[in-house]
C-alpha cells in the first residue's frame, strides 16, 4: 500500500475539450504519473472508433515507449461491442483512470512523436494539464504518516491507507516499516486478527544497545503493543544494510521487510509447518545489526516477547 499526504497532489489530463473530452486521472497521487503522457490515434477504418496509448516519457528520453495500448475504443455508452472508453480502461489500466466523458465524439490524434533528446511537446503528446505532486515526506510515528495509514473515508472519497487491504479476499502478512507507536501497533494487530493474517512489528530505532532493550521492553510488550498481540511478532534490531539513496552508503533499515522475505521464503522452500528461525534463515541483502547480541542476552530478550536477529560467523 502506498501512502500519501493531503498535500500530495493527482496528476490528471484533459483529452479533447471540457465539452467534449475525457478526463484522464494517475490512480495515485504524486509526481511519478508526469512521467506519463497519452496519444491519441483515431480510427480510419470505424469512424468513431479510436486508440489511446500510455506511453513513458522520463525527462531526457530519446525514445517513448508503449506501457498500455487500448484500441477500438467508443465514447459511446452502452455500446454493443462493450469499448465504452471508461469500462475497458478503468478495468484494465495499472496507471491511469478515466473520470469524465463529455460528448461522443473521439478525440483528434495526437501527431506521432519523434523521438529526440529533448523531452517532447504537449503538442507531440498529452501531457498532465495538473502535475503531480509528492507532497511532503510521510514519516513513520507521526500525526501525517497516522492519518494517512488510518484515514477517515467519507462517502464517495478515494478508499486510502489501511481500507484498501479491506477489499483484498486474503492477505497473509502486515509489515508497516518504522512504524513503533503502541495505539497504532496494537490497531495493527487486531485488524490481523479479523483478517486472519499475521503482522510483523519492528521495535523502536533509538534503543540502540541491549542495556536500553532490556530497560524498555523486559517487562514485556506492554512498551511495544496495546492489547493482546495474538497477531503479532516484534523483531530486534534494526538491520544494516547498502542504502541505495546514499550512494550504496551503509544505513539503518526496520527489520520487517527483511523478515517477511524470510517468512515468504521459507514457506516456499520448507512448507508453512517449519519456523522461519535458526541459522539457515540468512537475511538477503543484510551486512549486519545494529545491536550485536550474544547467547545470555538473547536468553533475556526471547522470553519477553522479543524475536532477536543475530550475526552468526560461517
């Protein structure tokens, strides 16, 4: 699930006019859709017949490749041969949604693009009429991550965050990378109970050493979860690992992500019946730990509800 702020923005695109147009919207918000920009190629064989195309234009490109072709399209609804613009692209789309259809005549085409080194013109391709907009980094713990992971969905609103999984027949396993606050973990947890799935919960980046582990979570979860955590496993400590926005620079990373690629793989490999624990469950791309643990700690750490991550030597 991808999250996003109130103050990102959905990159969208008049195709034609107000009057007599489509209405072309990214099905999530943010800057990625501006990479994206449609053509448009009528019918010379079936009048009122056309074709729209998807095609990526990173900035600098020489070449515009097709991601998504849609022909034979109508702007007529019902229509017999079922090409009603809005059904085929809003049920076979991954980028793009249609949200109006004005009139019922196609559009113009869009002159064929010419590839260049210099990025194309709107008058070569559509490109958005309102940009998309990252908005402001979410980060894990607070008040904009929060609501964006659990939002109040009004009637007729986009379904966001946490609510999409409700539309998902099955799902196996919940990882929020970073996300430690008690409420929210504990909400986490039982939404896994009903849905009869399993979250991975990662343990808080600052307790940094096994002193501050033991201070803050030997007494059990009540520091780490709120309520009963039959749905939950918490993981210690974060993993190092190349970082690849700090030119492969070594970073700290939430154990989760790392952990569901071994309870994945280990369910493939072994079957569902064998613990994704031990020595031969190595975690792909680590280099190591934060917290370095040996035997009498790890005897301290496990039986309070901490599953420890070691580095063990080959």
């Amino acid at each position: 699930m991808r999250l996003a702020g109130t103050d990102a923005v959905t990159a969208s695109v008049t195709v034609g006019t107000a009057a007599d147009g489509l209405v072309l919207t990214a099905q999530s918000p943010g800057a990625w859709a501006n990479n994206y920009w449609i053509a448009i190629k009528n019918s010379t064989l079936s009048p009122g017949r056309f074709r729209l195309q998807v095609l990526s234009v990173p900035p600098g490109a020489t070449s515009y490749p097709v991601v998504e072709s849609f022909e034979n399209l109508s702007m007529l609804s019902p229509n017999p041969q079922g090409r009603y613009v809005s059904d085929v692209i809003n049920n076979s789309s991954s980028i793009i949604d249609v949200t109006t259809v004005n009139g019922t005549t196609p559009p113009s085409d869009t002159p064929t693009p010419v590839p260049s080194s210099a990025l194309p013109t709107p008058s070569s391709l559509l490109s958005a009429t309102t940009k998309g907009v990252d908005g402001l980094a979410l980060t894990p713990n607070s008040a904009n991550f929060e609501s964006a992971l659990q939002p109040t969905i009004a009637a007729g609103s986009p379904i966001t965050g946490l609510h999409l999984l409700d539309s998902v027949d099955l799902f196996n396993l919940l990882c929020v990378p970073g996300e430690t606050a008690p409420a929210t973990v504990g909400t986490l947890d039982a939404y896994c109970g009903v849905r009869r799935a399993f979250y991975i919960a990662d343990t808080d980046q600052s307790v940094n050493s096994f002193a501050l582990a033991q201070s803050k979570y030997g007494s059990g979860l009540g520091g780490l979860l709120s309520g009963a955590g039959n749905n939950t496993a918490f993981y210690f400590p974060w993993i190092l690992a190349p970082d690849p926005l700090k030119q492969n620079a070594m970073g700290q990373f939430p154990p989760s992500g790392f952990v569901a690629g071994m309870f994945a793989t280990t369910d493939a490999n072994r079957g569902v019946w064998k613990a994704p624990a031990g020595t031969e469950t190595a975690l792909v791309g680590a280099t190591g730990v934060t917290v370095p643990l040996n035997d009498a700690q790890n005897g301290v750490l496990n039986p309070v509800g901490l599953n420890c991550i070691r580095n063990f030597k080959v």
